[in-house]
C-alpha cells in the first residue's frame, strides 16, 4: 500500500507474473507549464542545511538520490491530487535508513 492505494503483484523465479495497478494517472492538458528543476547538487545543499543542527554519533552515507513523482493531495474528499516531482534522498549509517522528500520545482522538504 502506497498513500492511499494498492498495487498487487505476482512474483516468480521467471519474474513478474501478475501486476495490478488500479490507480491510473490521467494528464490533465491544463497541467502547467514546463518548469525548471533544482539540481541534485542544490537539493543535496538543502538537505545539509537541515541536517547541521543534529548531533550525528556517526556518518551518515547517501544510498539513493533520485527524481520522481509524489501525489499532492488537492481535495481529501473528493480523492483529487497533482502529482510533483521529488528528490528522493535515502541516507544510511550502520543501524538505520532515514528518507527525505524534496519539492524538485521549490525545494521545499515534503514530510510524509
């Protein structure tokens, strides 16, 4: 389960067998305009910036940085959101996995 919805798959030792994924993304034409995006450099600026207040007992190691898509809720009631592109940086020490979300268009962190 992913923010709200389900995708169901069947997997074998020959690969995927089954794949369900009921929650097809339709392209609004009224969309927007292209926009530029941050770069990995500048969202990686960003993430230092919030993290150079805590005290680390140890080194922290980026596993994953990576651009893609996270829905924006619009309207609860309704089920309505926009789909936005995120820098998605997965850090690492020896005991745990932390996730950040980054707006790539503002920068602004997406908590989630």
């Amino acid at each position: 389960v992913y923010n709200g919805g389900r995708i169901t798959a069947l997997v074998s030792k020959q690969g995927i067998q089954y794949l369900v994924v009921p929650n097809q993304y339709r392209i609004d034409a009224e969309s927007g305009s292209p926009q530029q995006i941050l770069s990995a450099e500048q969202i990686l600026e960003k993430l230092k910036f919030k993290l150079e207040n805590i005290i680390l007992t140890e080194e922290l190691t980026v596993e994953e940085l990576k651009l893609c898509y996270f829905p924006s809720i619009i309207d609860t009631k309704e089920g309505e959101f926009q789909m936005v592109p995120v820098w998605k940086i997965t850090l690492r020490d020896s005991l745990a996995e932390f996730t950040y979300l980054f707006h790539a268009i503002d920068g602004v962190e997406i908590l989630w």
